[in-house]
C-alpha cells in the first residue's frame, strides 16, 4: 500500500518540480539552482521506480536511502531559493510540505523494510 502511495507522491512531486524549474528559468532567468533543484527533485521518484525492481531486500533499502537522500538535498535547494528571494513563500511551503511528506514515507518505508531483514 505505502509504496504505491510513496511511489504515486514522489512522481506528483518530480512534476511540481519540473514546473517549478521552468517557471525559474523562464522568470528569473535561474538556471544553476533550478537545474539543481530539478535534479535531486526527480531523482527521489525514480529512485523509488528502481527500488521496484531491486535484486535484494540490501538492494531495496539503498535505493530507498538514496532517495531519501535526494529529498533532503532538494529542501536544501528549496530553502536556498526562498533565502535568495527566488521562492515565495507560499511555493516554499507547498513544495517543502510535499518533501518533507515524501521524507516521511520514505523514513518509514526503509525503517519497516531493515526490521524484516
């Protein structure tokens, strides 16, 4: 249930990001933070899309750890661009909202994954 969830979010979320990346660009003329932002931002789905597939429970848990890697760097690019006035912040707190959420999930879903190893 949760990784269906987990996996729907995170996908929910890289579109947010994708949309928020081009309106830095074509507003503010951003390209190095919003290329940033844009990375970690949807790596987090698609590292969720590849713990789908993992060869192992030790496979899974990295992926998943990674991911929940990723979500932290991404507050780290969306509290940058709110401290530089790139951000308002209303799209500060909706985005960081959603990523802390998929933080959340993902803390959750790799701590009940290393308890049944």
């Amino acid at each position: 249930m949760s990784k269906s969830i987990l996996k729907d979010k995170s996908y929910k979320f890289a579109i947010l990001i994708v949309k928020l990346s081009q309106k830095l660009i074509s507003e503010n003329k951003q390209y190095t933070l919003s290329k940033q932002l844009l990375r970690s931002g949807t790596a987090i789905g698609a590292l969720i899309r590849e713990a789908e597939f993992a060869q192992s429970k030790k496979d899974f848990i990295n992926k998943m750890s990674v991911s929940l890697k990723e979500a932290n760097e991404t507050l780290y690019w969306l509290d940058l661009l709110k401290d530089t006035d790139y951000l308002s912040i209303e799209a500060y707190k909706k985005h960081s909202n959603l990523n802390k959420e998929l933080v959340a999930m993902l803390v959750s879903s790799i701590k009940t994954s290393k308890s049944k190893v």
